[in-house]
C-alpha cells in the first residue's frame, strides 16, 4: 500500500478575530495618531509606526481588546503544538502601512518564539504574505523544490507563525491602504 | 474558526514491493562478505563499507529495479516533478546484528534516495529523520526532533537525498538486512 507522508511540516495558525469590532476600534484610535514614517535602510517599501520595530504598540497604547484575544489564539496554537502553553511577554509590536507599489522584503523575526500579524486593513490585490521555505535544502532541490507559500488573508484575520519563518509580502497594486498589526512572543524562560 | 496548517513538509514515500523482490537478493546475500567501516566504530555491517562497489552492476537485479522504476514514478508524480531519465549511481546493503545502530547521515547530492527492507522484524531497529529545519531543533515551542518510521520486511521507502536519518538499535536477536540506494536525475 503506497503512502506518503510530509514531516516536519512548519505550523501556520489562521483565525479570524472574535471580537472583530471591538478590536477594530481599538485599532482605528491609534492608527490615527501614530507617525508613519519609512526606514531609510529597506528603500521604499513600505511605512512603519515610527519608522522602526522598537517600540511596543500594543503595550504602549493599551490595546486590551486584543491583548485578551491574542491570549486565547496562542494558547489554542500551543495546545495544537503540544507545547504546554507558559506566561509570555509580548516584547515588541507595530503598524505596517502600503500604499500603492508598496511591499516588504523577506524577512524573519530573530529569536522571537511565535510571530504574528492582525490585519487591520486588507483587501483584495493589496499585497499577499508568503514565507520562504525554512529548509534550504529543498531550496536547492531538483525534485523537492518548494521555495515559498503564498496566502491570501482577510480584513480581521490574525496568523501566528515561528519567528524563525522567513517571510515578505507582495506588492500592493491596488489604490487602497493596507494596514496590518505585527507583533514578537517570547516565552518566558525558566532560570534556576 | 481557527485553522492550523503544516507547510513545507518533506515528503517521504512508503510501499511494500513484490515478493519477487527478495529473490533477486539470494545471490547477493551468498557472495557478500560482511565488514564494518573501521572509521564508524561498532555501528553496523555493510557489503562495501568504501560504497565503490554498485550491487546494481555486479548483479541483476531486475525485478528490484522494476519496482523502484515503478515507485520512484508515483513519487515524483506527487511532487509534480516532471519525469526525466535518472541513474542508480550507487547501491549496498547495511547488516545490523544484535546490538547494532546506524549514526545519523545524509545521502550528499543525490537526488532521491531510499531504502529497501530485505530482512526486518520487530525490535530490530526503526529508521528516524532528524527535522531537517535547524531552527525548529533549537526552539522551545516547535518541534524539530526526530520522527521514527516503522517500517516491514519487503518495504521500501524514498526520501529526498538530504534529509538526515539514522537507525536505531537493533535491541533483537535476529539479524535485520536493508538495501540502499542513491538516484541521481539527468541534468
């Protein structure tokens, strides 16, 4: 009997929010306000809350709604990785903004335990995520190349993912602002 | 509804061959002097442990090579690899005794490598792959240990030739008898 089995997949947890309109008010006021700037390093890609990834948006603006609601998604993604979910600090989050011919170079989050990203704004066309294969090997490979995995997400969905994923988002080549929310868990580590 | 998908697994292909198989291996298994790789310590016996020696130009074999020619296509149909000429640019047998173990290895550039159970019971040793993602190995949450793959006497199974792998002990009292062999597509 001929089976065949992938192994080692990489985990991609995808949700929509519950709380969907609560959530999006949190986010509108601070959208508003925030300075949007482009990191003079990355060229014209596109815009960040602050112009770098420094700051904590979702601690510094008190973005509670959400908060609570990414708890119940990382435990859910824990539970299905069998990883007995811990108290984790959420050390860094900000807004990425594309306009018109606006994208992201690929790109992983360092030594982040789970990744995610919430999108604020999003609409068709306005710039898909991909993640590039985290096995060079297969980058390399006659028959087994699979260099990247392209997804169409929508307003209000959140995805969590290894900070060790690399990652990039295609070109916006619509009229339409797309705004998503990023942000880096790590896991508290037990010191003896 | 939440929704959690696996991407960029690698793909590993399982079937058991003909019983015809087997005979093809009864010369094989007369001529072969058994000889443990000085440089390896006490892992495991094999029919060359210097791999020049090809089992595939010293005998026959061609009930063995109908069924990986057989297989090999249903694998690469999988993997929307498009079909090309491919060479068996190497092959040997691996013996195991009592207390006997394979260290973790890959099979270099080729392209498609693979294993076939000539002699196996339980208890005798399973193959495992290590996870071929570096940063799955080193992290709390995401695993990237090592997968056992059981396999039984007349299976056979292909994997891509850089995907790490080892056997475990042979804890049995019988002797546990494996054929492999590396693939290599034109180019």
């Amino acid at each position: 009997m001929t089976s065949i089995a992938e192994l080692f997949g990489t985990p991609l947890y995808r949700s929509k929010v519950n709380n969907y309109d609560e959530i999006q008010k949190e986010f509108s006021y601070v959208v508003k306000d925030i300075p949007f700037e482009k990191n003079p390093y990355y060229g014209q890609d596109n815009y960040l809350s602050h112009g770098d990834f420094n700051r904590n948006i979702i601690k510094e603006c008190m973005l509670l709604k959400f908060e609570e609601e990414l708890k119940s998604h990382v435990e859910l993604f824990c539970d299905n990785l069998n990883f007995k979910s811990r108290s984790y600090s959420i050390r860094n989050s900000w807004i990425a903004k594309f306009e018109k011919g606006n994208y992201a170079h690929i790109h992983d989050h360092g030594s982040s335990d789970i990744s995610g990203v919430y999108y604020y704004k999003k609409c068709d066309n306005d710039g898909n995520i991909f993640f590039q294969s985290p096995v060079p090997q297969s980058e390399s490979s006659m028959c087994f190349w699979n260099p990247h995995f392209e997804l169409s997400v929508e307003q209000g969905e959140l995805l969590l993912f290894p900070g060790y994923l690399k990652h990039g988002i295609h070109v916006n080549e619509t009229e339409e602002t797309r705004i998503s929310f990023s942000f880096d868990i790590s896991f508290i580590r037990v010191v003896d | 509804m939440s929704n959690i998908e696996n991407i960029f697994g690698t793909p590993l292909y399982y079937n058991v061959l003909d019983e015809e198989v087997q005979k093809d291996f009864d010369e094989p298994l007369e001529n072969v002097t058994w000889e443990m790789n000085p440089q390896w310590g006490q892992t495991h016996y094999l029919s060359d442990p210097t791999f020049k020696e090809h089992l595939f130009e010293m005998y026959p074999l061609d009930n063995f090579r109908k069924e990986i020619d057989k297989n090999l296509k249903l694998f690469c149909k999988s993997l929307n690899f498009n079909w090309r000429p491919y060479t068996i640019r190497s092959s040997w047998m691996a013996m195991f005794k009592k207390g006997n173990w394979g260290h973790c290895h890959h099979h270099g550039t080729s392209d498609i490598s693979g294993v076939y159970y000539l002699k196996k019971s339980r208890d005798d040793g399973d193959i495992y792959f290590e996870s071929p993602c570096i940063q799955a190995q080193t992290s709390l949450c995401f695993f990237g240990g090592n997968m056992v793959v059981p396999a039984k006497q007349g299976g056979l199974i292909l994997f891509p030739g850089w995907f790490k792998h080892g056997i475990n002990m042979n804890n049995s009292d019988k002797d546990r008898i494996s054929v492999s062999f590396d693939i290599t597509f034109n180019r």
